[in-house]
C-alpha cells in the first residue's frame, strides 16, 4: 500500500514538481555539452522520487493550523432532545406540533412565531429589519432567530422542559451549522413533502384569516422560491446524515400525524412505553 501510494504520488508529483524552471536550465546546459542525456534523465529521477519521499514522510512540510478550542454548546448532548420541523409554507408544521404538544409534553418553537413576536416587541432594534425579510419571503440573518431560538429555550429548560420542536427552522445552511454547533445538537428532522399547488390553496385559504402580511400571492410566490433553493438544501443535508424523517402531508391531519407518530417511534425517539396524552 505505501508503495502504491509513493508510486501514485511520483506519477502526480512529477511533472508539477519539476516544471520548467529545472528542465530549462538541464536542457541548456544539454546542449552546451556539459552533461549527456542518461545523466539527465537519471537526476530527474532521483530529484523526483526525493521530493516525493520528503512530501510523503515529513508532515513539518505543511504549516500548522491554529487550532481554535472547541466552543461549548449552550446544551450539552442527553440534556435536551431537539427536533427540527422543515417542509413548505402551509406544509402543516404548526398543526403537527401542536398535536405532539399535547399528547408527548413537547415544547414548540416556532421560527417564524418568535421572529414574528420580535418584530412587533415594543423598542425591538430589529422590528423593521424582521417586517421587510417577512414580506420579502426571505430568511433573516441567522443571529437574530438563533438568540431568540435560544433564549426561549433557556427559559423553557429553567422550568425543567427538555423536549423541543424547533418548527421552521433551520430554514439555511448557516442556520443549520450554527445552531448544531453553538445550541444544540438535533435528532432528528421531520420534513413534511407537499405539492406546492396544495401549499398555494392552503396559504391563499390561510391568508383570508390569519392576518399575516407574507399570506398573499406575491409574498407566496417568494417564500416558495426561498425554501426550494435555500431551504431544501437542509433537508438534503441532513438526509445524507440519515436525520430526516419524511412525511407526506397532502392528507386530513389525523392521518399525517399518524405517519408523525410512527416514523418518530420508529427512530426511537419515543419510548416504548410510552403512550400519548401522558
Ligand atoms: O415559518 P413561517 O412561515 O412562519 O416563517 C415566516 C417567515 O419568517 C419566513 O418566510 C422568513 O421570512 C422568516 N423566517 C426566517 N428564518 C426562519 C424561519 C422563518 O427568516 N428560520
Ligand atoms: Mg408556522
């Protein structure tokens, strides 16, 4: 194996190390007639595989990287078990947490709720910032939702909760790398598939009521855009790890939260004995 790999290394090695600087002034000194080809052909040679050896044996060769200390999580793994809900606006995510609140004692946090509450908080320095990213459709500069993530979280640990439902988040990479590396690390993430034609009926239907200023076509046309190109790319980062549990939730509610049920059984993330309304 070593000696495939130094012969591997000379192959690539070779023509990079020895560039036209060496060959040059060899092939110059050649044609005065100072040394003959073997000579040559046999120094390249040598110079190649002593560059090599040195690369492969002598790790000083690369400089060292500063190592940073490895920064504390805010939770510590085994003290909270957290949960990211994903999926399109109008997926449903609200609704399925709601219902493991009530019956499994979990905490739900919704992204958009505390960014939401944020924005109208009374001396709130963001308030303005939050409204436009929310009409735009667009995600929120990641330090704004992942202190008012934490925060809510603190203040639900204090009182002994550790079961969270962190739901529309995270919603970007940095989001994602971030939280797992300064909060806390998840479970898993429960990603609800729907066909937007269904989500666009859902949220036009929603938008009658709620009052919301993102619930109507134009701002719809955004969200859908951002959450193909900046959110997706979370589920699929996740789903390579084997953390995302699907489901599809183009059904009556009770049976959505059924498949809920069963895929987080499934992982483990109830106990066996565990019934629901405890
Ligand atoms: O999840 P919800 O539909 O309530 O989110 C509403 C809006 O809040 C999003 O369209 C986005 O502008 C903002 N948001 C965000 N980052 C999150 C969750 C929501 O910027 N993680
Ligand atoms: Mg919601």
């Amino acid at each position: 194996m070593f000696t495939r790999s130094v012969r591997n290394s000379f192959v690539r090695a070779g023509p990079i190390r020895l560039g036209p600087v060496v060959s040059k002034r060899l092939y110059s000194q050649a044609q005065n007639g100072g040394i003959n080809h073997k000579r040559i052909l046999i120094g390249l040679g040598l110079l190649a595989i002593g560059t090599t050896l040195y690369g492969t044996t002598n790790p000083t060769k690369t400089p060292i990287a500063f190592v940073e200390p490895a920064t504390e999580r805010a939770f510590k793994d085994g003290d909270v078990s957290v949960i990211f809900v994903l999926g399109g606006p109008g997926a449903g995510k609200g609704t399925q947490c709601a219902k493991l609140v009530s019956n499994y004692g979990f905490v739900h946090l919704s992204a958009g709720d505390l960014l939401r509450a944020e924005q109208k908080r009374e001396g709130s320095k963001y308030g303005e910032m939050i409204s436009q990213y929310i009409r735009d459709g667009l995600i929120v500069p990641q330090e704004v939702t992942i202190a008012l993530l934490e925060q809510a979280m603190k203040e639900n640990f204090e009182k002994g909760k550790t079961r969270f439902l962190i739901d529309g988040f995270p919603r970007k990479m940095d989001q994602a790398k971030t939280f797992e590396e300064k909060v806390a690390k998840s479970k898993v993430t429960l990603f609800f598939d729907c066909p937007e034609s269904v989500l666009l009926e859902r949220l036009l239907k929603r938008g009658q009521t709620s009052g919301r200023e993102d619930d109507n076509a134009e701002s719809i046309k955004k969200r859908f855009k951002t959450f193909v190109e900046t959110s997706m790319p979370v589920v699929d980062y996740f789903g390579k790890q084997g953390r995302v549990l699907k489901v599809s939730c183009d059904h009556p509610v009770d049976q959505v939260y059924s498949q809920v049920v069963s895929v987080l059984k499934e992982k483990g993330i109830f106990a066996d004995n565990e019934t629901e309304n405890k």
